[in-house]
C-alpha cells in the first residue's frame, strides 16, 4: 500500500508594495488665497522636516476611476483607471508635510484620498 501525500497548490509570493502611502490634504495657501499649483501630502511615518529630504525630487501619482473606460497607447484593453503624475519639490512646514506639483492640478474631490509616492528616482 503505498499513500501518496496530498500535494498542495503553490502559491506564487506577491511582489510588495513598491511605493510609500500619502494623503492629500489641501493646497498651498495663505490666509485668504490658495494655490491650486500645488498640493501638500503628508506622507507615511514622516514627521519631521530633516525625514522630507529623502523624499525630495521623487515621483508621485494619483490615481483614481473615471466614468468612462478610455483606450490608452501600449494597453491591450480600455480601462477606467486614471493617473496623474506629479513631483515632490520641498518640504513644507516643520511637521513632516511636502509640497508637490503634478502635471494638472489635482482636484479638489482628491483631498484625504491615497497618494503613491514612488521611491525614484533614487537621489542615494
């Protein structure tokens, strides 16, 4: 009698996460002018002014659904989903939060939504 052991399916290991988790929260401004130009992002695990400057010069995204799949150069199939790109210029303030401008301006549906905040171009 030979038992034969019960062969489980292998499970390929899902590649991790290749960006840093950031909000949205609001526009430059001042008391009484805001400048929709550029977005301040309080990013993961930052809270001071010295942790911003790894961050300087790296890319980031929105990215977000829209209403209407769109066909885009270099993709099989439409799709829904959006990106706007942008870039970290400087820090902002002593408490972790950086200033950034994207391509177009972000809306104002995007504030307290996710940002990915890519971890290039590597300036190490």
């Amino acid at each position: 009698m030979s038992e034969k052991t019960p062969v489980k399916a292998q499970r390929f290991k899902r590649a991790g996460r290749l960006y840093v988790k950031a909000v949205f929260t609001g526009y430059k401004r001042g008391l009484r002018n805001q400048h929709e130009g550029t977005a301040l992002l309080r990013i993961d695990g930052v809270t001071e002014r010295k942790d911003t400057d790894f961050y300087l010069g790296k890319r980031c995204a929105y990215v977000y659904r829209a209403m209407k799949k769109k066909q885009f150069p270099r993709r099989a199939k439409p799709t829904k989903i959006r990106v706007v790109w942008g870039k970290i210029t400087r820090a902002h303030g002593n408490s972790g939060a950086v200033r950034a401008r994207f391509a177009h301006n972000l809306p104002a549906s995007a504030m307290a939504k996710r940002i990915r905040v890519m971890l290039y171009p590597s300036r190490v």
